[in-house]
C-alpha cells in the first residue's frame, strides 16, 4: 500500500494511429525532402503518439526564404492593426473549439494532466485575444515641442523575420506567448516546437491556416536544435530570436545570434523561492507550495523548488506539506482526477532522481518521496512527490533548476538573512513573500532580484501583466503591452514643416 494518492489507468482510450505532423512553409504543408521522419513516444501510457516530418537545412532555409519574402512584400507589415487583430481572434475562437482535441494530444506527447492541459488550452486562446486588442493600440508617438519649424515623429515598426524556438513543458501556452505577439507587431515567424512535443503546434498552424493568416506569413519546421534551431538562430535574414527553455541553450543562441547581432529575447530557467515569516497563514502557504513544486510534475520554470522558511515554523510547515503531498492525485494523465502526471523521459526522471540521492548524501533528509513511482496500469516515467528538509546554500539541490517535483526547504532567522538566500542563485525569474505585515512584503519585493515578486500567493497569472526574468533566468520580457514591444523597432523622423531654413554655407 503506497503512501501516497495514485490514479491508476483510466481506460481512456488511446490513439490507434499517431498524428502526423508536416512542415508548413510559404503555405504549403510539406514532408521533409529527404523523407525523414521522427516518433514520439507517449511518457505516460508507452504508446506512440506522433510521427513527424524531420525537418533539414532544406526546410528550414525555405521556411526562412518565405518569411523574408512576405515580410519585405510589405502586405503583412503595413496592414492595419484592425485586420490583424481581427485574424488573431479568430484563431482564439478556433483554439476555444478544439480545444479537447488540442489538450489531449499534449497530454500524451507531455504527460500531463488532461485538467491542467484544458486549462492551458483556454490560457492561450485569452492570450490570443489580448495580443489581437494590442495590435489595434500599437503606435508611435509625435513631438511638437522641438519648436516652430519641427514636428518629431518616432515611429514603431515590427522589426522584421522573427524566429521563435518553444519547449516541450508547455508547448501549446509558451507558443501563444510569443507568435500572437510577433504577429500583431506586423512581423513574419518561423517557427520550431521541441521535437517531443510538436502536435499541437501543427495544430495551431492548420488553425492559423483556416483562419485567413496569408501564405508565407508564420512557417512552421518540425525538427531538432541541430540543424533547424541552428540556422534558425544564424542566418542573416532572420531579424529576431524568441527562445524558451534552458539556461544552458539560451546562451549558446545569444553566442550563435552575436554574428550577425540578432535582438535575442530569452525565458530561461529558475530556481524560484518562496520566504514563510512566521506570522503568514502557514495553511495557504503550504497550499501554495504543494501547488508551485508539483504543478506540470515540477516542469516548470516558475516552480516553486525552494522554500525558504523561518526557522521557529520550519517544522510545522513542512508537515503540513508533507500531508498535503501524500493527498496531491498522482497518475494517469487522462483522467480527469489526476493533478500530477509523467515526467517528460526517462532521461529527466535520472536527472530529477540524482538531484536527491546528491541531496542525501551530503546530509539532508527526504522528509516524504523521493523514487519512482508505479502507477498501476500504466507504462509511465512518473517521480513520487518528494520534500527534502535539511538543504543547505551550497547543495546543488538549492541553487540548480531540478525540473521535477522535488521541493527543497532551508531555514533562516533574520528577515535580512532570508533576503539573501533568496537572492543566492543564478536566477531570477520568480520569488514570493508570505506574512500578514504589508512591510515585509513590499520590503521583500523591492530586495528580492526577480522578474515577478507574489505576495501571499504562487503562480498566478494574467496576459496584461509583464514575465519574464533577470539574471541568468533570460532577456526581455513576454505578455503585456510589452510582449509586443519586443517584436518593434523604433524610427525617429524629423520633418521641417516650416518653409526654408537657415544656410549653412553663405551664399
């Protein structure tokens, strides 16, 4: 009898056939020319999900080719916000319609739960929405204040070919952070998903396809980093990078774009911590952390991996975690009951299991988890929910990214000394505060380096507010009215609108 809450097979039936997936390029959906293709195998249920077009340096310098040709035609970049928005909404509406089929396809490509996936789905088509409304309010700005001769103009262009490089751990939600935006600024896109999740962005790609995107306009190359990643982040007609994933590739893309000094606008990864004083609501936050360390299996680069908790309720704290991770559903991603599913490979679920055996070996304890689970029924790679206590700064479980459902808990006594565990990572990208006094919070928000601070809360989101991180945790930042500021340039025009001027030379 396990001690934790598994959900075993669900009988949910499961594709006969794997989806296929092609290139889509200048509008037309293609195999790759040397016919090579590559399957996905499903990491929660061991079937074979999809087969893919193996996208080549053929593919995609043709994909690159249309994207140049239809950004400098002009018809895409100089249209009117209105007929771009207009377009973006009805691929939201198309991505609302499909969304089932949408959501269970990444299920069995991800091994995540169906919930969150649909959740994920709808998270997306409001971001579409958002992107389509910005794309009716981009605009420069005028200066009449330069005198009576000149009228300044500073003009927003979109910069041009952008690349975009997405990952698998949310595959269908981190395209729709980046390619709408690209789109409404007035750029052309080439696209490539991560090769063990690459269906739902075909999906999105015969959506975009049926709801009017001209030819040419958005490209899709289904592949590997080497080549199609490679040239997509070298060739000279490519204006802009949009990668997310590892901190580790993010600055091999910003060496590769340094040659020909692409903008480059990166999400990388995190090692995000959550400080508990002792007067917060130790209930709500052991919630919240149940949530930010097991939420997509810990795959997640706003994971919640590290907590950093007063010592005088260190223990109390972790218990209550503890006896929430024993209730946290466990098991099959297509059942509706499920809250956590299967790591993404056997590759990640060795990696995420090293990380604790190091942990224990250097002296800390596993409080709850740490092993593979098997989930009855099921052929799955799934890691317990796993708390380890005892973790000092200088463990490699404290200060590097896990990716997996392993918290880790440190301890503090001085507000000051909390504030520097925090800071103490090569990241930045997320950071929250518990406590009832206001002051600490904000106190907390002004020190801690991160790209978004929570307060008495993890992990909620909204399309208008700014993410991105700070540090190693990447460039530049997606969502709000600045995820389409990324894909614009800025011109300066001067105009003299009064006759004549004064010579220079006396004539």
């Amino acid at each position: 009898m396990t001690e934790f809450t598994l959900i075993p097979a669900s009988g949910a039936a499961v594709p006969a056939e794997p989806f296929t997936g092609r290139h889509l390029i200048d509008g037309l959906w293609k195999d790759s020319a040397d016919g090579a293709t590559f399957d996905r195998v499903s990491p929660s249920h061991g079937v074979l999900v999809s087969r893919s077009a193996k996208g080549g340096e053929a593919e995609v310098l043709a994909a690159i080719a249309a994207a140049r040709r239809a950004f400098d035609a002009g018809d895409w970049s100089f249209s009117s916000g209105k007929s771009r928005s207009e377009i973006l909404n009805r691929v939201a509406d198309l991505i609302d319609r499909d969304r089932e089929r949408i959501a269970r396809i990444e299920v069995l490509e991800s091994g995540k739960p169906i919930a969150q996936a649909r959740g994920e789905i709808e998270g997306a088509a409001d971001i579409w929405r958002y992107a389509a409304a910005l794309a009716r309010m981009a605009h420069g700005d005028s200066h009449n204040n330069l005198g009576p001769d000149m009228l300044g103009l500073v003009l927003k262009e979109p910069i041009g070919v952008a690349a975009i490089i997405t990952p698998w751990n949310f595959p269908f939600l981190i395209v729709s952070q980046k390619l709408p935006f690209a789109l409404a600024a007035g750029c052309t896109a080439v696209v490539k998903p991560s090769e063990m999740t690459p269906s739902t962005t075909v999906i999105l790609f015969e959506l975009l396809e049926e709801a009017g995107l001209p030819a040419g306009v958005a490209n899709l190359v289904l592949g590997y980093g080497d080549p199609v990643g490679a040239v997509m982040t070298t060739h000279p007609d490519v204006d802009m990078v949009s990668f997310t994933g590892s901190t580790g590739v993010g600055k091999r893309i910003v060496a590769a774009a340094s040659g020909t000094l692409k903008k480059v606008s990166l999400e990388l990864g995190g090692k995000n911590p959550q400080v508990i004083f002792p007067d917060a609501d130790l209930d709500a936050a052991a919630d919240a952390i149940a949530f930010g360390i097991y939420f997509n299996a810990g795959e997640c680069c706003n994971s919640g991996s590290r907590i950093i908790v007063h010592e005088d309720v260190a223990e109390a704290l972790t218990d209550r975690i503890a006896v929430l991770s024993r209730k946290v559903p466990f098991g099959d991603p297509l059942s509706d009951a499920t809250q956590v599913g299967a790591i993404i490979s056997d590759e990640h679920l060795g990696k995420i299991d090293g990380y604790v055996r190091e942990a224990q070996a250097a002296g800390a304890k596993v409080v709850i988890g740490g092993g593979v689970l098997a989930v009855p029924g099921l052929d799955g790679r799934f890691y317990a929910p796993t708390v380890v206590a005892g973790v000092t700064p200088d463990m490699a479980i404290a200060r590097e990214e896990v990716f997996g459902p392993v918290l880790s808990v440190l301890t503090f006594k001085t507000e000051d000394e909390a504030i520097e565990l925090a800071n103490n990572a090569a990241y930045g990208l997320s950071a929250g505060v518990w406590s009832l006094d206001v002051h600490t919070c904000l106190n907390f928000a002004r020190k801690v380096r991160a790209g978004t601070v929570w307060t008495n809360t993890w992990m909620d989101g909204f399309a208008e507010l700014p993410f991105g991180g700070v540090k190693e945790s990447g460039l530049g930042r997606e969502l709000g009215r600045f995820g389409i500021e990324e894909y614009l340039e800025l011109k300066t025009v001067q105009m003299r609108v009064a006759r004549g001027r004064n010579n220079w030379v006396a004539g």
